[in-house]
C-alpha cells in the first residue's frame, strides 16, 4: 500500500509541485528586472545633463550653436576664418566668431553682401572675397568696419561699389563689370590712408579721382578713353609733385597717353600704356 502510495506521488504529483514552484521566479524575476529599469531611469531625470565641456584648443563645446556651423564648414584659427571652395555651396557669408580679424571666403558661390553680414564684427581687418558670384553690396555693408585695412572683391560680377571704410589701405576689385556710373566720383579721393588701388579688366571710362596716399594704380585693361591735366597732377602748378606713386598702369585702354604730356609732369615715372 505504502509502495503504491509512493509511486502515485511520484509520477503524478512531483511533477506538478516542481512545475508551480517554476512559474513563480521566473514571473518574479521578470518584475524585479522591470522595476530596477524604471528606478534607473528615474534617477536619471532627476539628474540634470552635465554641461558639455569646452574644446582644449579653445573651441566651443559641441552643445553651443553660435559659432560651431561656421567652424564645421571652414578652418577657423587664432583670429581668422578660411572658407574657401566650400562644399556644399556657400551662397552667402558665413557667420562669423567674434573678435575675427581675418576672412578668406574665396571661390565659392556667394551673391550678395548685405549690411548685416559684418555688422557685428567689428575687429575685420580683411576680407579677401575673389572668386564669387557677387552682384550686389547694400549699402553700409562694410561701414562699421573701422579697423579694415584690406578688401578683396576680384573676380566677381560688381556693376557698382558701395562707400568703402577710412582706414583701408588696399582695395582690389580686379575682374569685376564696374563702369564709371557705378564709382562713385569721390568714393576713393578720401582715402587717405590708401595706398594700393587694383581696378584692371573692368569696363571704366574714366580714371577715378585719387587721393594722395597712393602708391600702386592698376587700370589696364578697361575702356578708358581719355585723361587730363588734373587726374594725376594739379594743372594749375608745375611745383607740384606726386611723391608717393610709383606705379600706375593704363595699358590695354583705347586712350593714346603722346596726346597729355601734361598729365605726367607731376610723376616720377611714366604710366605703362600705350604712346603711339
């Protein structure tokens, strides 16, 4: 009987108890792995993020916006930004790091200037923008600019010219479709810190008037058809003379320079043009 008994708690019954006590841990587990989740997370939202740290070499943390898009698509060092045959295209100016002094933007696909694109960078001292697809600088657009001393606008598609700051001391607008109409008549005459002007291959009809300051004048290459007493010298007086310039070209104009010998006479050296 005892036998029996055994054998029936045996095949029957022991399965049964180990199976139940089976299901149990297993939905057990199952919660306390949930639960230990949920209290992590938890504890974390009561924690706010850790702020990014700064760069070692001095740039912003990754978390900051303000010059980070600019520095991503340019190098910027010490001081200057080159942006320079960036891709993708770059259709206007970049957003600059405060206290920059020195932009090279060249060769990209920028069409216009306007006057917010400097307006708060007041440390420029030069921009170089050769290469782009510039039509148009608003007016004001470098008029804060009171530490420029270098300004790049070859090789762009410029019919005309805004007023340019005080103390440049170069201007090139090489290459561009300025004509007189679109200089304005004393935009350079007040310069008077200004001692490298390059306005070649353009389509000018008149040499602009020029302040004493100057010592380079490029002008070839453009349809300037006639000169007179007073676009170099004073006219008025034979004592005058011009000091400081020492090179002025005027090659590849219609103008035939034999005809004003009068315009020279204030000149250490004759202009490069054409005689006969």
């Amino acid at each position: 009987m005892i036998t029996q008994r055994t054998l029936l708690f045996s095949f029957i019954f022991l399965p049964w108890v180990l199976s139940s006590l089976e299901q149990p841990f297993s939905f057990k587990e199952d919660t306390l792995f949930h639960d230990d989740a949920r209290a992590t997370e938890k504890e974390a939202a009561d924690f706010p993020p850790a702020d990014l740290p700064d760069d070692p070499f001095g740039n912003p943390a990754v978390g900051e916006s303000s010059d980070l898009p600019t520095c991503l698509l340019c190098v910027c060092l010490t001081g200057s930004v080159y942006c320079e045959e960036v891709v993708p295209d770059m259709t206007s100016v970049p957003a600059l790091p405060k206290e920059t002094s020195y932009l090279y933007a060249r060769y990209n696909k920028i069409k216009k200037i306007t006057a917010k694109d400097f307006a708060d960078i007041l440390t420029l001292k030069r921009i170089d923008l050769t290469g782009n697809v510039i039509t148009e600088i608003e007016d004001g657009a470098f008029s804060k600019l009171n530490q420029l001393e270098e300004l790049t606008l070859a090789e762009n598609r410029l019919v005309k010219l805004p007023m340019l700051p005080a103390k440049l001391s170069s201007f090139n607008a090489n290459y561009n479709r300025l004509r007189t109409k679109g200089v304005k008549a004393n935009i350079f005459k007040k310069l008077n810190k200004l001692e490298y002007l390059y306005l070649a291959n353009n389509e000018l009809e008149a040499v602009p008037q020029l302040p004493e300051s100057l010592r380079t004048l490029h002008l070839q290459n453009n349809n300037i058809t006639t000169i007179s007493d007073e676009t170099f010298c004073k006219g008025n007086t034979t004592h005058y003379i011009r000091e400081k310039m020492n090179e002025i070209r005027l090659d590849g104009n219609p103008v035939g320079l034999a005809q004003y010998p009068n315009s020279f006479i204030c000149l250490k050296s004759l202009p490069v043009g054409r005689y006969y």
